[in-house]
C-alpha cells in the first residue's frame, strides 16, 4: 500500500512540474509576442521610409472587363448575326471573319490605286489606332485613372517620335524643295534639335508629374509606353521607307502576310488536329505548313505580275520639271526580265527560263513571311494572355482591333527594310543631285572641285 501512495505522490509531482513548465513557456511565449508586437509597432529609426502607402502593380493583370462597359454592337452585325444565329459557333465565326476580310482587301486594293501618299497617311492613322489601343489597355488594367498627365504624355511621345522619324524622311527625300520655301527652311536646319527638345520637355513633364503615391505605376507606364512607341513608330516608319523604295517593297511584304494569314487559317480550320504553340491554341502545325507553302508559290506569281508596271517598282522622287511626284521611271535591273539556265535535273524540260531577278529574291521574303512573320501574332498572343484579355479591341468584326490584324505585319517591315539596304538598294543619281542643290554656294563649288579633280584624267 505504502508503494501505491508513493507511486501516486511521484505522479502528481510530476504533473505539477510539467504543469508549471507549460505555464512558464506559455508566459515566456506570450512575453515575446508582446515584445515583438511592440518592436513591430514602433518605427525603426534607423531606415525611415514614407513611400509605405505607395499603390502597388496589380498581382493579377486582367483587362477582360474593358470592353463590357462600351461594346457596342452595329444594326448591321445585328442582321448579319441574326441570319447566322442557326449556324455551329465555329462556322458563324468563320463566315463573319471572312466576310470582313474580303471587305478589308477590297479596301486595300482601292488604297494602293490611289498612289503612295494617300498609304502613306493610312499607315500612319493606322500607327494611331494601334498607339490607341495599346495604351488603353495599360491604362485599364493598371488601373491608371488617377495618374496625373498619363495619356497626356503618351499621346505627346508619339507626336514627338513621329516629327522626328517622319521629318527625317522629308527632309532626305525633298529637303531640296522644302529649303526654297522660307517657312520651312528653319524647320529643315533645326530639325534634330527641335524634335530633342520635344521630348525633353516631354521628359520634364514626366519627372513633374511624378506623385508618391503612384511611382511604382507610373515608370511602369512610362516604360510600356516606350516600348509601344519602339515597336509601333518604328515599323510605321520602315513601311513609309520601303514606299519611298517603290510600291512593291510595300505592297508585296503585306500581300505575303495576309496570304499567309488567310491560308493558315483555311488550312487550320478543315485540317488542323496538331496544336503548334500554347500561346495561341488555335494555331495548328497543318494551317502553319499550308500557309507556308501557299506563300511561297503565291509571292514567286505576284513578283512577276508587279514587276511588269511602272507604277509599283519605280521609286518615290520629285519631278523638277512636273512640279510634282514622278512615278515613271527606268526600272533598275532588280525588275528587267533575265535569261537564267536551267540547272541541269530541269533541263530537260527547258534550257533557259525568262525571270524577273525580283522574282529570286521574291522566295526569300516569302520564306521569312511565312515561317517567321508568324510569330508577331504569337508574339501579341502572349501579350494578351498576359493581360487576359481576348483581342486589343472589337472594332474589326470576327478579327479584333487593329493590333490584331496587323501585328505580324510589323516584324515583316523592319525584315523588308534591311532586305532592300543590304541586298537591293542602288545608288540614286537624282538623289544625289537633289543633295548637292541643297548645298550652300560655297559648298557646292568645293564639291565640283573634288569631282573635277577626281575625274580629271
């Protein structure tokens, strides 16, 4: 019995100790919270910040509601859709799409008939829209609505990047004319500085503008915007460079892309089983093929049919004689039928074959416009998917807004336009001439005097 009570008093005794030590760590535990409570409460003086209430990114991007609130649909597409309304989701999508695209290119058909100046300015308003509907899209999902001066700057850069690149161009192509009108003269000799001097106080305008607040939002807006005048401005002014070249370094590249465009998406929508990226789902290795293909059979026919007119291979010059832009030219031999032998496993067929040179180098950028121009719209897909939105914009039925049509078309002109200075471009005589006339009296003796010493044996 004397065993069974010491056996008890052991066991309470311990109880008490294990008691006693909960206790004292529930103490200690509850010590130290308190204790870092309080150190999380005061301010540490020695790295003082204010910036804590500055406004986040969004951790999530999202810019799926930005159309619900304007979208709006035409009494036109109403009909259209009512008439369809029977019709699979797919098929109605198909015929929608194709309807407005046999619109578009019946517009661009007529665009080109109208000459290069006209182009020129749709390509430019085009540049705007898409300019539009990018930075919409920034200042939606980044929630910009109270930054200060946002789209103001924004739409100040673009002018800004646009007086520079496009005055450039002026002043290389005609600055001989516009240095005989005395308004303009200043503007020719003081170009770079004033177009510097633009974004500087663009620049100024930015660091002014900068709140506390938002200055996380605000380089990242900045930054975005930059990006967008990179891409944008700069293709737009490539595209105006290839017109200044002859229409058909314009007019060719794009017919590529929307060949392509269209025949990977006939070939994706009856064949397609193969998904070819996860950026863009829809597209399928059998559209990507068949439009590679159908490219390169259908730029080496087009290069031979644009190849035969005047009117698209003679380059963009003032006319001193018409007062006016001279289309009319002798085409240079990039654009002269040659005789070409056959090589020799095709020879029986024929010896000889009558091509056009352009024709050759025709393969060439209907390769690069069907393997690579693709990945532009990749390259707009992944944007969109990182915002989770479906298209820039709804203003083209079936195809989205302009971004969407012509993204892959950006690439293709920066390709187009150091294919022709690295491979095609050749000395212009009027152009140099039009130099020298823009030379001052004292100049343009010393440049005789060069040639004359030059040439003179």
């Amino acid at each position: 019995m004397s065993s069974s009570v010491i056996s008890d008093t052991s066991n309470l005794y311990h109880r008490n100790i294990v008691r006693d030590i909960n206790t004292n760590a529930t103490r200690l535990t509850n010590d130290e919270n308190a204790k870092a409570a309080a150190a999380s409460t005061t301010p540490i003086t020695a790295a003082p910040t204010t910036d804590d209430d500055m406004e986040p990114l969004p951790s999530h991007p999202t810019g799926a509601h930005m159309f619900k609130e304007t979208a709006t649909t035409s009494s036109a597409m109403q009909y259209v859709e009512h008439m369809l309304s029977g019709l699979n989701p797919r098929w109605r999508n198909w015929i929608i799409r194709g309807i407005f695209s046999f619109i578009m290119i019946a517009g661009f058909a007529k665009l080109v008939s109208m000459g290069p100046l006209v182009v020129s300015l749709v390509i430019l308003l085009i540049q705007i829209k898409c300019f539009q509907e990018i930075i919409n899209i920034g200042y939606v999902v980044y929630k910009s609505h109270n930054l200060p001066w946002f789209r103001t700057l924004s739409w100040f850069f673009l002018f800004t990047s646009n007086y520079w690149l496009y005055g450039e161009s002026l002043i290389h192509h005609f600055g001989s004319l516009m240095n005989r009108n005395n308004f303009l003269q200043p503007l020719v000799t003081y170009h770079r500085m004033i177009a510097f001097l633009l974004y500087t106080s663009g620049f100024v305008g930015f660091v002014l503008s900068l709140k506390k607040t938002y200055y996380l939002k605000q380089f990242t807006l900045f930054g975005y915007t930059h990006i967008t005048l990179m891409i944008l401005v700069t293709s737009s002014h490539q595209m105006i460079q290839n017109i200044c070249e002859g229409m058909i370094w314009f007019l060719f590249p794009v017919s590529l892309i929307i060949c392509n465009d269209i025949m990977a998406y006939m070939f994706g929508f009856f064949y397609g089983r193969t998904p070819l990226t996860k950026l863009s789902p829809k597209k399928t290795w059998e559209g990507f093929i068949g439009g590679g293909v159908s490219t390169l059979i259908f730029g080496f026919i087009l290069a031979g049919l644009l190849s035969r007119y005047q009117f698209f291979v003679c380059p963009l010059e003032y006319n001193e004689e018409l007062m006016g832009l001279s289309i009319s030219c002798t085409p240079i031999p990039l654009f002269q039928k040659t005789t070409y032998s056959m090589p020799k496993p095709f020879s029986f067929l024929k010896r000889t074959l009558d091509l056009y040179p352009f024709q050759l180098h025709s393969l060439v950028l209907s390769l690069f416009a069907s393997s690579i121009g693709p990945f532009g719209g990749f390259f707009a897909s992944g944007f969109k998917r990182a915002f989770r939105i479906k298209d820039f914009a709804d203003t083209i039925p079936g195809h989205g807004g302009f971004v969407d049509r012509f993204d892959c078309q950006i690439i293709m002109a920066l390709f187009t336009n150091v294919y022709i200075s690295t491979f095609a471009r050749v000395a212009s005589p009027h152009k140099l001439f039009l130099q020298v006339l823009a030379l001052s009296p004292e100049n343009r003796e010393e440049f005789f005097r060069l040639i004359r010493n030059t040439f003179k044996d």
